[in-house]
C-alpha cells in the first residue's frame, strides 16, 4: 500500500540555511495494515505524511502510495487516499451536511449518490441531528469526527489521520477510535496514523514506528518493542529485621539474576530492582523462591513497559516531558 | 450502499476530469453559504448604490460645463455606471484571497488539496464566486438608474459582464497567490491589498477622467491594464461592442488572466511547504 525509499525533505529557512526534516525514510506498508507513526514535535512525523498524501514533494527519493508515485501521478494518489489533517477539513462557514455531499461531488459521485453517502457517514459518525449546522458552531469533538467523514466519503483504501484525536477529551478519543476500528473490520482500510498519545498507539497499533530527528528509529508491533527495548522492571524491597539487616536483599537479588532473561540487577539497601524476560510470570516464581530461602520480601512491584520506555531506551529522551524534548531548532540539524 | 459503491467506482473510472466539471465544484461549494446567508449579499449589493448616489452628483458638479467634453456624450451615468461595476469587481475578487487565509488556517483548503480537484479550479471557482453577487449588483444599478437616464444596451451590458467575470479571475487567482506569501502575516494581506488597489483605481481614470490630471498620470494609466478594461467596460455598457478599446479590454483582461493563474497556481503547488 505504501513503499517509499530513502525519502527525504529538506525545507529552506533563511539564506543558505536548510533544515532536513526528513532524512531518508523506507517505509513499508501492507494492505490492511494499522501503523502508528510516534515521534516527538518536530521528527518530522507530520512531513513524512505530508509528502505521501501529495500535499509537498519530495526532495529526494520516492514514494508509492496505493499504486501510484506521489510525485508523477499525485491525482491518482489522491483518488485512493482519505485525509485528516491536523486542522478541519470542514469550511467553518458551511453546514455539515453541505461539506459532505461537496466532497462527495469531488470524488465523482452524482448528486443522488453524495447525498445518500454523506447521509450514511453522518448516520456512521454520529452526526445526523448536526446535519444543517454550522461548522463553525460545533464543538471540537464533533468538528472532528466530521473530519473524519470527509476523509472516508469515497471510501479511500487507505486512510492518512495525522493526530486524530488531540484536543478531544477522552470520551471523544475513544468514541473515534471506536469508529476507526469499525471501519477497519467492516471494509479492511490500511490506516496510517501519528498521534501524541502512547497509550492511544499501544492499543490501537498492531505496528508502530518510531520516528526521531527524520529517520526512522524502530518499527514492530507494541509488544515486540516493549520486550526487545525497554522489558519488565521488578521491583521488591525486603522486611528489614534487627538480626538480619537488610542481608535478605542481597540473598534476593541472587535469585533474582537467576530469573530467565534477567538483567540489570541492582540492590540498593532493603530494594532490589532488576529486568526481567516475562515479569508476570517470574515475579511469582521468585517470591516462591524467596520463601524457599526463608527471605521474607515486604513489597514486590512488577512495572510493564511503555512505549515512553522503547522512546527513551532508542533515544535517551522521554517523549512525554515536554520540557525534556529539545526546541525545534536544535532538534532539526542545521546544514549549509 | 451498492448505489454509491457503483457510483463511486464509476466516478473513479472517469479517469480525465473536466475543468468545468471542478470549477463548477468549487463554485458552488463557496456559494452555499452565501444561500444560507442573504443578508450579507443584500448589504453588499447596495453599497455601490450608496457610492454612486453620493459620487456621482458631486462628480458632475465638480466638473461643470466641462463635463459634456471630458465625460463624453453619453452623460455622467453612462460613464460612471460601467465605472462602478469595474470598481466593485476590483474589490470583490481582490480579497478572495481573505477567503482563503482563513481556509489556509483552519485546514479546509488543505483538504481540498488533497483531493483530485484541479489546481486551477480551486483558484477560478473561489473568484468567480464573486461575480454571482455582482451579476445581480449590475442588475439593480441598471435598474434603479434607468429613470435618471441611463440607457441599457442589453448586449452590450451582458458581454460587459462577461469581460468583468473574466478580468476577475485573474484578480482573484493574484488575491490568492498575494494570500498565499504572506500567509504567516495575515496583516500583511490587507495592507498590500490597499496599496496596490487604489493607485491602480486612481490610475485608470476610473472614479475622475484623467484627461483633468497631469500628464505623467496619463502615461502611467497607459501601463495600468485596469484602464483598459475600464474604457472597454464603458464602451460596451454604451453599446459600442466592435472598438478598439473593447478588444484592448479583452486583451488586457486575458494578460492579467494568463498572469493570475499561472503566479496563482504556481504558489498554491508550493503552499504546502
């Protein structure tokens, strides 16, 4: 569905000054897939998607998206794609239904046929009682999700949401996802998204690819991510007896290391932390053991991974502290 | 669901699409909201009225006897009327571009972009839109104007219109590209705007002949092609369809055509970046 090779964009600043957006992206996408695309501002996330939905042209490289390349046949790229930008799609001016049936006509559908479709996705979306209003005069959430209308009027194959859902409140969220999921199941439609949520790529997403400073720096499923980049953290503290000290740590982070795929055990006083290959199964096996030892562990803690973990495991950067993530200008190589 | 599944296969099979057929599109999706909203269109189609009730008495006065000579035989209304409609097509079609601004911000015009539509369309569409209110402007000053003895040459008028309609759009495609550069600076659309329109006004004899001015302001009208347009505008409204100047107004008209649409798509392919 989408094949792009060593795609790169380079915008110019000032005089003699070009920042490199995006620096060589391959990206492979299968039909009937769902990617989620995660970065920090500026990874040049949103380039990527603006450059295969044909909004800005490559500097270097190339890119086929639903059959056709970007740059030669972008009218037969744009037939094939939905959509949603970051802003509305929706004229602010217009009435909803209006916006629809417009985009319907665009799309070559006769008069008769856009408005049977618009009725449908207004009824889809759940939309139908907003039919005549003005964009303008609806909230967030629903100006949203007649964006997303717009975008599936003519039942694209493949489906571009670039942050779909930031600035909804998390019913709004999960309402869309609801409808993205429907979709997918109902007419199998390969979905390209980015978004700043993590939790929202990690239940969503069956692949996930992580962009920084314009290169792609992973891409797997959640789950292998998490296992190969970040892995489960445990972490126990044992009961501190006026006889004993703290001795049982010491005992229990011995066993710890013994744990299948253990690594990076650290015992500190009373707590003994360490990584392990699957947490919620060695977390029990090593309480039994520890009761075995006679070691009496006071609190034991298992954290599973995120994808904030995979980030800052790739990057040394966590992708959710806003103040962490360093301004634009010195994340976007300068170059002559 | 298999109605429009058909349909849309269909549409899809088309392959070439019209300009017509995408203009048209664009067209009627900016007129919808005017629909929705008449008032808006009767405020606009009566200040011309007020313009020329307050302009043209004090034009006819100020020139005097004079004004048989420097107006021509026709009298004061038949060279100010087809003035008028020059005037409101000027400002009309050069702040489609305001338009679009704000299109360009919310996201609107991002999607249009993302569809098949023709580029050029989406340039013609939003600045022929402009010319549906003033078809019925010109109506009205005809008609309120007729009793203080303007007289209508039907053909005339129509092809007058016509010339205006495509004048405009190579206005509107500069409105839109003049958007486009100073989109991060949105102040910046309405003050160079202003600056290029009423020099352009002035210079074209359009408001006050510029047979009374100084020579150097006749010379410079004679590169203005809004003086063009205007002296053609003024000889068909008095049914005089085969002058000169009528055929210079089309040429005019078709330069700034060629010119608009070219710089006008030229920066929207470029406007995403």
């Amino acid at each position: 569905m989408i094949h792009t090779t060593a795609l790169t964009k380079e915008f110019v600043v000032g005089r003699q000054q070009t920042v490199r957006a995006v620096r060589g992206i391959g990206l492979h996408v299968d039909p009937g897939e769902l990617v989620a695309v995660l970065g920090p501002n500026g990874a040049g996330k949103t380039t990527t998607m603006r450059m295969l939905t044909t909004l800005i042209t490559p500097t270097s490289g190339t890119a086929t998206v639903a059959g056709h390349d970007v740059v030669r046949e972008p009218d037969q790229v744009r037939r094939r794609i939905g959509y949603v930008g970051q802003g509305n799609g929706a004229g602010h001016a217009h009435r909803v239904r209006d916006e629809l049936v417009t985009q319907g006509a665009i799309h070559g559908l006769n008069r008769r046929a856009a408005r049977r479709r618009a009725d449908e996705l207004l009824d889809t979306l759940g939309l139908t009682d907003l039919a005549t209003r003005r964009v303008a005069d609806l909230s967030g959430g629903q100006r949203r999700r007649l964006d997303v209308a717009l975008g599936l009027v003519h039942r694209p194959p493949l489906l571009f949401l670039d942050e779909p859902t930031t600035g909804l409140d998390p019913q709004h969220r999960a309402n869309l996802w609801d409808h993205v999921r429907r979709l997918r199941a109902a007419h199998d439609v390969t979905v390209v998204l980015t978004t700043h949520y993590l939790d929202e790529a990690d239940a969503m997403a069956e692949r996930v690819v992580i962009v920084d400073h314009g290169e792609i720096v992973a891409d797997d499923s959640a789950a292998a991510l998490k296992a190969k980049l970040a892995g489960d953290r445990i972490v126990l503290t044992v009961g501190v007896t006026a006889s004993t000290g703290t001795d049982g740590a010491a005992g229990l982070a011995r066993l710890a290391a013994r744990l299948p795929g253990a690594r990076d055990v650290v015992r500190q006083g009373d707590r003994v932390e360490a990584y392990v290959g699957n947490g919620p199964a060695a977390l029990p096996e090593l309480l039994r053991a520890a009761a075995t030892a006679g070691i009496r562990v006071a609190t034991a803690c298992l954290y599973r991974p995120t994808l904030d973990d995979v980030f800052l495991a790739l990057t040394g950067r966590s992708l959710r502290e806003e103040g962490g993530v360093p301004t634009e200008a010195a994340r976007t190589e300068v170059v002559a | 669901m298999t109605l429009t599944d058909t349909a849309l296969r269909s549409g899809r099979g088309t392959g070439r699409r019209g300009l017509a057929r995408d203009v048209g599109i664009v067209l009627a999706r900016e007129l919808r909201p005017l629909r929705h909203d008449p008032f808006s269109v009767i405020f606009g189609m009566v200040q011309p009225l007020v313009f020329l009730a307050l302009f043209g008495p004090l034009l006819a006065g100020t020139l005097g006897d004079r004004a048989a000579g420097t107006l021509g035989h026709d009298g004061v209304w038949q060279w100010f009327v087809p003035a008028v409609l020059v005037m409101t097509t000027l400002f009309g079609t050069s702040a489609t571009g305001s338009n679009l601004l704000f299109e360009f911000q919310t996201g609107a015009h991002e999607r249009m972009l993302v569809t098949p539509l023709s580029r050029p369309s989406l340039l013609i569409g939003r600045a022929l839109k402009e010319m549906v209110p003033l078809a019925g402007q010109a109506l009205i000053i005809v008609v309120v104007m007729l009793p203080f003895g303007f007289r209508l040459h039907p053909p005339g008028a129509l092809l007058g219109l016509a010339l205006l309609a495509f004048f405009g759009v190579g206005l509107g495609a500069l409105s839109y590209a003049l958007a486009i550069a100073v989109r991060r600076q949105e102040w910046m659309f309405w003050a160079v705007q202003q600056t290029v329109i009423f020099p352009l006004m002035l210079l074209s004899g359009m408001l006050l002949p510029l047979e009374s001015g100084p020579d150097w302001m006749r010379v410079v009208a004679r590169l203005n092609p809004l003086s063009y347009l205007v002296a053609a505008e003024r000889d068909l409204f008095a049914g005089r369809l085969d002058s000169t100047a009528v055929l210079w107004g089309w040429v005019a008209a078709l330069v700034t055509v060629v010119c608009g649409v070219a710089v006008g798509v030229r920066a929207m392919v470029r406007s995403a970046d």
